[in-house]
C-alpha cells in the first residue's frame, strides 16, 4: 500500500519505519526542518517513567495538576470539561496496560537490531531506577498509591525493601545522600532510550529501506477516501502521529486530547571534583526519581537530564528552578555548567492516559498513533509495530483493543 505518515516525532519515524518493513511505500511528512524537532526532542528517556508518572509508584509525585482535576476554565469550555469528566471515571487495567506497552518497547528495538540489521545500537540501553524519597511518609504515601493501582491476581508490583543511604549510594555511586532521610526503592530491568536519537536513526533506516521523507511539509488539507489525499497527492492510507494538537481544521476525527507540558534541562557530564579534569562523574549511572519533587534524572551518553511534568502550563522559570534544585540536592554541581539546554514542549494526552493506537473510525484508511502524553519515549515503539500489524490484517489483541481510539466514540 501507498501510506502517508504525518508527523516526525519518535512515533511518526517508528511507525513510518514499521511500515516500510513490512513492504509498503511510505512517505513520511514532518512539518520541521528534522525530526524529533518538537515533542520527541528533549524527553526524559526513561521507559520506567510509564510505570511512575501516572501509573505507578510515582503518580503521586507528578507536578501540577494531576489529569483528573478540572479547572474553573474547563468547565467554561465544553471541550474541556468533557475530557475532565471522562478522565474522573474509572478506567480498569490501564496501568497493566501501560506497563505491558513499556515492556514491549526495549523488546522490539532488539528484534530490530538482531532480525533486521537496523542500526540502533546507541540509541537505548539497560538501566536500572532508583526511586529517591526525603521522608518516610512521602515513601508510605507513593507505596498505598502504588499498592492501590496495581492491585491484582496478574499485577506484577511488589513493595521493594527500602534502601537506606550507604545502600542507595552503592548502586549510584555519584548520589548526594543528605536528604534521602526516607530511603530509597530499587527497581531492576528497566531501560532508557534516546528519544531524539532513536528518531535519527529510525528515519536512517526508513529512508534506506525507499520511503519518502519530506521536512518542511506542513499539512493544512486532507480529503478522505479511500484513495486519501493529503496536500494533493493520493494514498491508500494515513497515519496520523501529529501529538493530537496540529490538524484541528482538517476535518478529521477529533479525539478527546488536551495539551500537557514537560520541561528538561540537559547538561554535559562533569567530574565531581572541579579542580580535577579526570575523576568520578556528577550524574547518575542509571535513572535516578525523586519522589517528591517528580523529577527523573537520568544519563544519556556523555549528558545528564533531568525532567519533569509541568502539568497545564508550559514550563517556567520556577520550574527551571526546581529542577536545578533536585539536581543539586542529588548530584551537587551537575547543572553548574554554561552550556545547560532548556526545552519545554506540550504534549497531547488522553483522558485514560493511554495512547490512541489502530483506526481511527468507520472511514477505512485513517489511522491514528498519537496522544502518547508525557511517556511518548517509553511507548512509540511498542505502538508503532503494533499499528503496522494491523494495517498489514493482523486481529487486533487485548491490548490493541485497549488502546484503540474507539473507546472514546
């Protein structure tokens, strides 16, 4: 089939690589000079962040507003009201759900890298999460969250024994321990990607394997099908991968999404001891969460970053500020460093918090893989080899059905 796929984020350039896979003719449309120029730029990596922010032992400590709360705002607004009211309903499984579609991702890049040959190596790797809390009611707070949510005969969570400071510096070597007067977790198994660089190289291979990709190509017009046209030319099909918030005049499906902000900073490495230009390193190994602030920090290559959910609103100089604090308080000279890179973008998110993956509606052709919110990294590969079987005619699984966009008709 003759398939565009519209937007370049980390899940555009994986879905558009899936579908070239799988033997289609692909044309991959991305409005800015690169991709991952947007959303998909500066995230915080960590695959483990889908089992905190939302739907894990961290749900708590999010900043902002959590998704269920509506504002004075929302209710002046009939959109926004109704994303609220359908974000206060119980949603059964979402948290396994969420989990799975992390645990599928690390899995696909390495059936990518070792069956198709891709080059993906530098873009994700093992690590482990060390989740830091400053009193031990915080952690008894997270743990009745955390127990609440993953309750269940086929739940996997179980309450990690509490690390004290000699424990917790162990595994992190380069972690300040004066404020982690209430211990720490220790969760295994989990893996970080390199969002924009998984984008690089997934549009890499897709432009090898003959697909089109065409930046600075903004689409203002679609007109259904099939055959769908889309600027004019035709295709059997179209995937959405926008981030929900950029065709609002295209006459297409509009799903209930609602713009969410995340903020990083990200910083070269530096040695712990300044007057040294050798020496142990100011950053974590692995990926590193402070509980109450709702920071994770983490170690991309030669660079730290530490991010945050800024909740409704874009990020702000206090939330620069409080992410230059939990860095100090953690790894105490990390962000001292002239060449910091801030970026703040929105995000779309679901009521559910779960993406929309699979058909978009009656019409045959549309596809959606979007509304990934704050945990795009962790889920855009998982989704976009999911979405590609089912355009191929696979049947939609559990999950697929969990995740399908008519479950908000």
């Amino acid at each position: 089939m003759r398939i565009a796929v519209i937007g370049g984020g980390l899940a555009g350039c994986a879905t558009a690589c899936e579908l070239a896979l799988a033997g289609h003719e692909v044309s991959l449309m991305e409005r800015s000079g690169s991709v991952a120029a947007e959303a998909s730029f500066a995230p915080t990596g960590a695959i483990a962040a889908a089992m905190l922010a939302g739907f894990g032992p961290l749900a708590l400590a999010a900043a902002g507003q959590p998704p269920a709360r509506a504002t004075p705002t929302d209710l002046l607004r009939p959109g926004r009201a109704r994303w609220a009211h359908q974000s206060r309903k119980p949603h059964p499984g979402t948290a396994r759900h969420a989990q799975v579609l992390a645990q599928e991702s690390p899995l696909r890049l390495t059936a990518l890298a070792h069956h198709h040959q891709l080059a993906l190596e530098d873009s994700h790797q093992a690590a482990s999460l060390l989740v830091l809390f400053t009193t031990a009611r915080a952690r008894s707070r997270v743990q009745k969250l955390a127990t609440r949510q993953h309750s269940g005969p086929d739940s996997p969570w179980q309450v990690p024994e509490p690390l004290d400071a000699d424990a917790a510096q162990a595994l992190e070597p380069g972690l300040a321990t004066a404020a982690l007067k209430g211990g720490a977790w220790h969760l295994p198994g989990q893996a970080l990607i390199h969002a924009h660089t998984l984008a690089h190289a997934l549009k890499d291979e897709t432009r090898r394997l003959g697909a089109h990709i065409h930046f600075g190509q903004a689409v203002h017009r679609i007109e259904p099908g099939p055959p769908w046209r889309v600027e004019g030319q035709a295709y059997d099909a179209v995937v959405l991968c926008t981030g929900g918030l950029t065709l609002s005049g295209a006459g297409l499906p509009k799903p209930p999404l609602r713009p969410r902000w995340a903020m990083s900073l990200t910083a070269p490495l530096q040695s712990m001891d300044h007057n040294l230009e050798q020496g142990p390193l100011a950053g974590p190994q692995g990926i590193v969460a402070d509980a109450q602030a709702g920071v994770v920090i983490t170690r991309l290559g030669d660079r730290l970053r530490a991010a945050t959910d800024c909740g409704w609103q874009a990020g702000d100089a206090a939330t620069a500020r409080r992410l230059y604090e939990c860095l100090e308080r953690w790894f105490p000279g990390a962000a001292r460093s002239a060449r910091v890179q801030s970026w703040s973008h929105a995000v779309a998110l679901t009521p559910d918090g779960l993406p929309l993956v699979g058909p978009a509606g009656d019409a045959p052709g549309l596809w959606l893989h979007l509304g990934l919110g704050l945990h795009g990294a962790a889920w855009a590969v998982a989704g976009a080899h999911r979405l590609a079987r089912q355009i191929g005619g696979a049947a939609p699984d559990a999950l697929d059905a969990a995740l399908a966009p008519s479950r908000w008709r």
